[in-house]
C-alpha cells in the first residue's frame, strides 16, 4: 500500500483548488458572453452631434439597437481632443457595455500629452467604421487654383499664409507640418473649435487654407462657396474625380482620417468578438454604403487585428513629426 504524505496532498488539493478556480472563470466568462448584450450599452462621442465622427456613429447605433434587441445610447462628451470621452469610457467596467467611437487623436494624444490619462493600451478595438481623405481647400477667389501656386505662393511669401487646425497634434496641424517639410515652406496656423469654423473663414476670405474632412467640406465645394485644389489620400475621391491628390501634385504626403469603434483593455474577447459579429452587417450594408459614400468618405469594417493595424500606424506616422516640430503639450 502506498501512503501520500501531507505535502504531497496539500500540493494536490491546491493544484485541484486552482483548476477549479480557473474552470470556473472560464465558465462565467463563457455565460457572460452567451448574455451579452443583455442592457443598454453606451458610445461616447468626443466631438460634438452632426460632425463628421457624429453621424456615422448614430447610424451605427440605431442598427445595432436593432439587432440586438437592446438600447444603444451615443452620448456627445467633446472637449480636449477626445480625452474625455476616452477617459470616461474607460472608468467603466471592461465589460463591452461601453464603448467608445475612436478617432486618430485617441491615439496621438498620448505622444502629444504627458499625461492625456490613458495608455494606447488601455484600448482595445472592436472595428473600424470609415476612413477619409481631407480635402485642401481655399477660398473660392483665391488666386491659389491649384498646389504648384500654393507651394509657388508660400515660398515668395514665408510665413504669411495661414492655414486653419483643430489644435495641436491634430491632422490638419500634422498634414500643414509635412507640407512644410516636404516642400520647404513655412505656413502659420490658426485654431478653431471645430472644421465647420474654418470653412466659414474660408468662405469669407478670411484663411487661406484648410485640410478639411468631406462631410464639412464638399457641400461648400459642390456650391461654389470653396474650392478644393487636392486631397491627400493616394487615390482621388469618387466624388471628386477630377480633383489630383498631393501626390499626384508632386507633394509625397498619404494623410487620411478614421473613425471606429474601441472598448476597455481587458473586456472579454468573447464579447469583443459577439460585438464585432454584430457590427459587420451593419458596416457591410448597402445603405451603410450609400451613407457614408455620399459625405466623401469611404466605409470600412473588419476585425479587431485590423483596426490594431490602423491603430499602430497612426502612431508610426505621427510620431516624426510631433517630434520634428515638437508639438508637445502638458
């Protein structure tokens, strides 16, 4: 007959113990998941209602809504840059009740602050929901027409031509740094509240420059009130075939705005992924399509992998130049 020793079964009976701890967790975790949704979950906003963040994001939530049988609340938290609202989301549970509409400043906002609140890594995607070019607008009788006059115009002219941003660290602030860099000019920037501000100083003749984002620029376009010399992704507008982008101008700049979907670090994959599952139709759709194309923007879904991706090259791209121009705040 073979005795066990106390320590033997105490080592045993620990090991046992653990199991089933962790079979337990994983347990809840999996009926957690299999609830989820069972409430109402909550999207803050870091922009104000009817901009270009805004709308796609109401739309989203009132199909989404649908298809869970369940209220989904967009609640508007604007002011610095989005910090806010990322800061309110993630004070809450991580338990995919509430989640955040992410932009680009989510990200850059923690190379520009020393101390914005939150880690990139606190942040964990769920999917990305549209993508947009900028537009590079001017008044409409300026006597810029196109980017050779506007690169020909800043060079005999250092310094003198203003151009609008949304603050420091912003995408149009960040686009305006590497124009200059590329094409070894100096512009001043003014900042305004939001982009639909500078496009009014752009119809009154009052800014020479904007890098605005379609949905507030291309009813002014489309009425004459401004015009638009470029755009800055690599492929021209669907909307605006006619327009050249920066590259095809001879300026090598790739610049482009985002907008997605992101929850708390640590909420469950399982009810990531059932979110996500949820969305893709939703994102998929014809009408979706329609909605998003019509403002100048182009939809995107995916998985949460793929908004990483979008994520970590947000960081790479920004990075130099907030470092070049020292664009720090604190």
């Amino acid at each position: 007959m073979r005795f066990v020793g106390r320590a033997s079964m105490s080592r045993s009976f620990g090991i046992l113990l653990i199991s089933g701890v962790l079979l337990s967790a994983l347990g809840s975790s999996a009926v957690f998941a299999d609830q989820y949704p069972s409430r109402a979950i909550k999207i803050y906003v870091g922009f104000t209602a009817g901009g270009p963040t805004d709308v796609p994001v109401r739309y989203v939530a009132n199909k989404l809504s649908a298809a869970i049988g369940q209220p989904v609340i967009v609640e508007n938290k604007p002011g610095a840059a989005s910090m806010l609202a990322a800061r309110e989301m993630l004070s809450h549970p991580r338990d995919g009740y509430t989640l955040l509409s992410c932009t680009y400043f989510d990200p850059v906002n923690t190379l520009l602050y020393s101390h914005p609140g939150y880690k990139v890594s606190d942040i964990a995607p769920v999917t990305m929901m549209a993508r947009y070019d900028y537009g590079v607008v001017v008044p409409p009788d300026s006597a810029i027409k196109s980017v050779g006059d506007l690169l020909k115009v800043a060079k005999a002219n250092p310094g003198k031509l203003n151009y609008g941003h949304l603050g420091v660290g912003s995408t149009q602030n960040l686009i305006a740094k590497q124009l200059e860099s590329a094409a070894d000019i100096s512009l001043t920037g003014i900042p305004y509240k939001g982009a639909a501000d500078a496009v009014q100083e752009i119809m009154a003749n009052r800014l020479d420059l904007f890098f605005g984002p379609p949905i507030v620029v291309m009813p002014q376009v489309k009425a004459d009130r401004i015009r638009m010399i470029a755009t800055t992704g690599k492929q021209r507008l669907s909307s605006s075939p006619d327009v050249p982008t920066l590259m095809e101008s001879g300026v090598n700049i790739d610049a482009f705005g985002w907008i997605g979907l992101c929850t708390g670090a640590g909420t469950p994959a399982a009810v990531v992924d059932t979110l996500n599952s949820k969305l893709q139709p939703i994102l998929q759709s014809a009408e979706y399509k329609q909605l998003i194309e019509r403002s100048g923007s182009m939809p995107v879904s995916g998985t949460p992998a793929e908004m990483q991706s979008v994520i970590d090259a947000t960081l790479n791209g920004a990075k130099p130049m907030i470092t070049k121009f020292h664009l720090r705040l604190d």
